[in-house]
C-alpha cells in the first residue's frame, strides 16, 4: 500500500535533479572511498544499499566499480530500474547489481494502513485507534524477509531512509482526518519502533568485520519552512567543525526518525561517540543542496563491526 506513495514521490522528480546532486553524490564517494573501501579486508565485496528510490544520490558505476556485488533495496522498485537506465551501466558491469522490492517496516505485511483507513471509515473512537498504533508499536518485530542473508554484506548503506519509514504514506492518510494531530503524535512512538528495527535489520546483514554507513536527512532548511536565512550558519558551522553545535541542534530541531537514529545507535555502540571527540570523521556533516529552495543537513554514520 506505501508503494503507490513513494512512486508518486520518486515520480516528482526534477530532469535536473541529477545535476544538482552532484555535490551531495561526490561526498558520499568520498566517504565510500576514505572511511569504508580502504577499511575494508575482504577478497569479495557484497554491498547493500537501503533507499536506492531514483539513484540520483548514488553514483552507481562508481560503487559497482568497487564492489563485486551491489544490492539495491525498496519499495518502489520501478523508480530504481528507470534510475538505473538513466545511469548508463557499463554492460560489463551490470551484472553485479541486485534488486530487492521490499517495505523495511513491514507495516504493509500486516495490514497495519489498511486497518487504520478502515477504522477512519468507520468512525472509530480516536481512543481506540490510538490503542491499535500503539499495540503495533510495542509489538512490532524486525522482519524476516532478508534473513538467509543475514551477516553476507560487506558494508550496508541506507540512503536517507529514516525520516521516510512512516511519515510520508501516514500523513497522506490523515489528510482530512479532523484527529489527524493526536494520530501523529502517536505515529512518533510507533517511529521510534520501526527505526529500532531498521537499525537492526541493517546489523543483522552486516558481516563480522564489515561496515554500516548510514547518511539520514536531520534537518530540511527551505522557504516552505521560512528557515533558508541559517543556510550560511549551518554552512560555517561545519566549515568550523563544530560539531557540538550540530549535534545539540539536531537533538532538540532534528527530523524525528533522524533524531531516533541518532539515538538508537550511540545507544547501540557508546563507544563511537567516544571516538567523535577525536574528530575521526567517523561522524560527517555536510549540506544536501535538494533544489534552489530546499536544503538538507545530513549526518553521516560510520560504524565497523
């Protein structure tokens, strides 16, 4: 049921959006290239990458170039078939890449969109819908659709999917719900749920001594949020390395599944934020120019298991 949502969002996509991205693309090379490549020690590189959608921030030849296997998960997967044609595979290469259609939440698997519109339908007590999310929140499990795969990648990518895990097909259901405040708020327990068992599932495909890389989408800068004026703040900031600064920001303003991630892995491994003191990079900041109106601030995750 998500799927129809994130076609229409994978849809939208501007001709120029390739271009524009090329700043964020050759940033996540980099990382790819100096903090998750040179670490690595295996003959045969398996990679996975979580939140392919459009392609647009991955460049795709680059990354086959330095695997021996490329994995690309989601839910819509026409949208990383024509993003994959618009790229232009190497034909030699082509036959490394893997797709995987899959809903990462496995709120679809249950039915959970379908019994909350029906419950919508049916007038249902806001005090019973709220009961029903919040069931589903407390008893939700990680999925089991990948587990012969489990501990078979060598470093597992997730691209800007934490902030999407819910929001986006939920707050379209509850367009014209006069409740629609009460159900989002009840839609940040359930987040903090299905990030915990996103993070999971990416654990659980990583092999022993491989990598996790996850870039999230913290905080959107744009002129519908009337907040482009911090654009140059949140620019030296980073220039400055102050990190400080960035993560106390993220954790009182950021997007709410990023904020969560955030969370769920420093409480996973309190080792790592050790180590960010030292200024390792393992943690990376930098500005996603979205379009001329919208910026993301994104937070990079390195973690070696």
């Amino acid at each position: 049921m998500q799927e129809s949502t994130y076609n229409n969002m994978n849809a939208a996509r501007s001709s120029k959006r390739w271009d524009n991205w090329e700043g964020h693309r050759n940033q996540i090379n980099r990382i790819l290239h100096e903090r998750v490549l040179k670490s690595s020690s295996t003959d045969f590189c398996k990679a996975a990458i979580f939140g392919a959608g459009n392609c647009d921030d991955i460049d795709l030849n680059y990354w086959l170039n330095n695997v021996d296997e490329l994995w690309l998960f989601d839910i819509d997967l026409e949208s990383v078939q024509q993003g994959i044609e618009r790229q232009n595979i190497d034909t030699k290469m082509i036959d490394k890449l893997k797709l995987f259609q899959i809903d990462v939440t496995g709120l679809d698997k249950i039915s959970f969109f379908n019994d909350i519109n029906q419950m919508l339908k049916d007038s249902t007590p806001i005090k019973k819908v709220v009961s029903y999310i919040r069931k589903i929140a407390n008893n939700l499990e990680v999925i089991d659709d990948l587990i012969n795969h489990y501990g078979s990648f060598s470093f597992v990518a997730s691209s800007s999917i934490h902030t999407q895990l819910l929001y986006p097909h939920f707050n379209q259901m509850l367009s014209n719900t006069k409740d629609k405040e009460t159900l989002m708020r009840e839609a940040d327990y359930l987040m903090s749920t299905l990030v915990k068992n996103y993070n999971q599932l990416l654990l659980n495909l990583v092999k022993e001594n491989g990598t996790l890389f996850i870039w999230t989408d913290e905080f959107e800068l744009s002129s519908d949020r009337g907040n482009l004026h911090l654009l140059p703040q949140f620019q030296r900031e980073i220039l400055n390395s102050n990190y400080t600064f960035l993560s106390k920001f993220i954790y009182n303003f950021g997007l709410k599944g990023a904020v969560e991630c955030n969370k769920d892995l420093l409480s996973k491994f309190p080792n790592f934020a050790d180590r960010l003191i030292d200024k390792t990079y393992d943690l990376i900041y930098w500005i996603w120019h979205y379009d001329l109106t919208k910026h993301y601030l994104i937070h990079c995750f390195i973690i070696r298991l």
